[in-house]
C-alpha cells in the first residue's frame, strides 16, 4: 500500500512509497481506509528536516496526524464498518508522568509522549492505518468531506476548555474575543468562538482573498490593521499567529482579567524590542493570564467532533482550499497563495 514518508532530519526526503507493510494487529484492533489527510505548519517543518523522529528502530517516518478514514472492520464492536473515523495524534508517555496517567496526555510533563506523524509514531498517511479503541473518534457521517479538520479542531477545543476553566478563577462573563491569525487555527477558534455566542473579531494581514469573507461567514468582525489599533479591548485573546510582534501586542492589549491563549508555534531567532517591565506592570494590574496551549486529550477531540457537526458544512468545506491526489503529493506540501487547509486524497 501507499504510505507518504520522510527521513526525520534530512531535507528533501518526502517520498510516496508503494509497497509500504500494511499496518500490523498490535497498532490497534480497527483497521481503517483512509480517505483524507489534512496539512499544517508542522508537516513542513517535518519535511524541512526540523522537527519529528521515526518509531525507534526505522529510518522513516509516516506523515499525517489530522486523520480522516472509513473503519474497514472492529471485532472490538467499538465502531461499525462504514464509520468515519480519526486518530488521536498523541499517546502518554509510558512512565506515566501525573498527567498522562490520567489520560491528559496533551499535558505530558515529562516529553516522552508520542505522536502519529510527528514523533515516534507513523502517521495516517497511508492508504489503510489501524488504532486502538480508545484513540478512536468517531465522526458524523455528514463529515465525509471535512472530518480531516477534526485534529485541528480538538487544538482550538483544548484551548477553550483551558480558557474557560482559567476563566473560573473568578466570577467572569467574556463578551469580546480577539483572534489573532485567520489561518485554520484561528478560523477554527473563531468557530468556537461564535458557538459561544462571543463577539468575534478576527485579525489577520490578508486583505484580500478568502480569509476576509470567512470571517463575516461566521457573523465575526475582519480586521486587516494592527493589534494596537483596534478600538477595543477584548476579554479573551486567542493567539493564532506565532508572529513576534504580534503576541507581544496582544499582551498588551488584553482587557482588565483578560485571558491570552497562546496557540502559534513560533520557529524563534528573531529579536524584537521590548519593556518586560511595563508588559509585566499591565499583566500584574489588570489581573492577566497568558498561557500556552498545544495538542489535545480524548475529551478535547468530543469536544470537537461536536462542535464540527453543528457547524456549518459549507463554511466547513470552504475552509478547504485545495485536494490533492496522493499521487501528486508533493504539490500538497508546496504552499500556495491563498491556501487555507489544503488535503491529501486517498480516495481520488
Ligand atoms: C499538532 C499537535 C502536536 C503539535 C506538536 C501540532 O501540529 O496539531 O497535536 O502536539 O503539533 O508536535
């Protein structure tokens, strides 16, 4: 079978390979088709040679962790043949830290968690793949074009479960939230942001394109100016860029017990100036938390699934710019203007 792979570490290494094993029994008692892998900011720096390791023992790594497949068969009964289905990306540690002891693997404190696609496990991209039960998520079968979006999706849930329980620190009623970046992340806390029945404001740089029109879509607010220029001060911000300058604004410009949810993985090495001292002064005075947030446990990924089928499935697909058959796939990890998510086609 099909299997999209590199050498972690090297650059230039991103192969399809043909005749890749099929998956064995101890990954999981479901075997899965898959139908769809989406792309993020993390497979590439994977093919860049930046980031990711291959399971102990191989020289290459499976990409794919934003999973979308079909259940081939469960003896376990857990899912029916036919069911959509994703993969959660991340499994504990095996000491187990605190954390991943209680399956809060998304907070492993001590790294030696893995995850499929990126770290010490293969990813999803293959034409069939195989998961235990309990990383198993079922989907709406209304999701048979979208369900790729669930991974990214239980990221932004991880966040507003996080926010809201920061939020319980005090009595605390949220009306304005800033997103910054309307990338999928960003377009997906935003989302979740409407869901909530929040006021949405939504910045990025684009202004042309279909960021822009995606935003309104949501009933939010298109800004294409700076963090510091905006005429408002919002209750949460939820940071979606990774940019410098733009998470230092944000700090800035949150609201007295406002909350900043860090959510960009910056690639860092670029120095900006700053007054630590008057930053810190605002946080202190103002009761402020800035916290970083990243992966997503089983109740995140519900959450999510959720949250996905009561959306709407148009602005859902038009968040898909692009699909691409897996037997060009090396034009899917060549970025393009204007491309929000773009997907891997198993099935084209
Ligand atoms: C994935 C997360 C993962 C993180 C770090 C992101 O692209 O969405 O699930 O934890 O990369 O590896």
């Amino acid at each position: 079978m099909r299997a999209v792979t590199v050498t972690p570490g090297s650059q230039n290494s991103l192969r399809c390979i043909a005749d890749w094993p099929e998956p064995p029994p101890e990954e999981g008692a479901i075997l899965v088709e898959a139908l769809a892998v989406g792309i993020c900011g993390t497979d590439l720096e994977i093919i860049a040679g930046a980031y990711g390791e291959a399971p102990p023992g191989e020289e290459r790594l499976v990409l794919g962790h934003e999973a979308l497949g079909r259940v081939l068969e469960d003896p376990t009964g857990t899912l029916q043949a036919g069911d959509l289905v994703a993969g959660i990306v991340r499994h504990p540690d095996p000491v187990p830290c605190t954390n991943c002891a209680v399956d809060e693997w998304d907070m492993c404190r001590n790294g030696l968690y893995t995850e499929h696609g990126i770290k010490g496990l293969p990813g999803f991209a293959r034409d069939r793949w195989r998961v235990q039960p309990r990383f198993a998520v079922g989907l709406d079968p209304a999701l048979a074009e979208v369900g790729m979006l669930l991974e990214p999706t239980s990221v932004v849930a991880k966040a507003w479960d996080h926010i809201e329980r920061i939020g319980r620190r005090a009595e605390w009623k949220p009306q304005t939230v800033l997103v910054t970046g309307a990338g999928p992340i960003g377009l997906l806390a935003a989302l979740l942001a409407t869901q909530r029945g929040l006021s949405v404001h939504v910045l990025d740089r684009a202004t042309a394109g279909p960021k822009p029109d995606l935003v309104r879509a949501l009933g939010a607010t298109y800004h294409a100016t700076q963090v510091a220029e905006l005429d408002f001060e919002p209750d949460v911000v939820v940071e979606c860029t990774g940019a410098p300058v733009v998470v230092m604004a944000v700090m800035y410009k949150v609201g007295p017990t406002g909350i900043v949810c860090l959510t960009g993985v910056s690639s860092g090495g670029r120095t900006i100036e700053s007054d630590p001292g008057a930053l810190n002064r605002a946080l202190v005075l103002e009761n402020n938390v800035i916290f970083g947030s990243v992966n997503a446990n089983r109740r995140h990924w519900e959450q999510a699934a959720e949250a996905l089928a009561r959306a709407d499935r148009g602005w859902l697909n038009s968040l898909i710019t692009r699909r691409v058959p897996v037997g060009a796939y090396a034009d899917a990890y060549a970025s393009q203007k204007d491309d929000i998510k773009v997907v891997l086609d198993f099935q084209a």
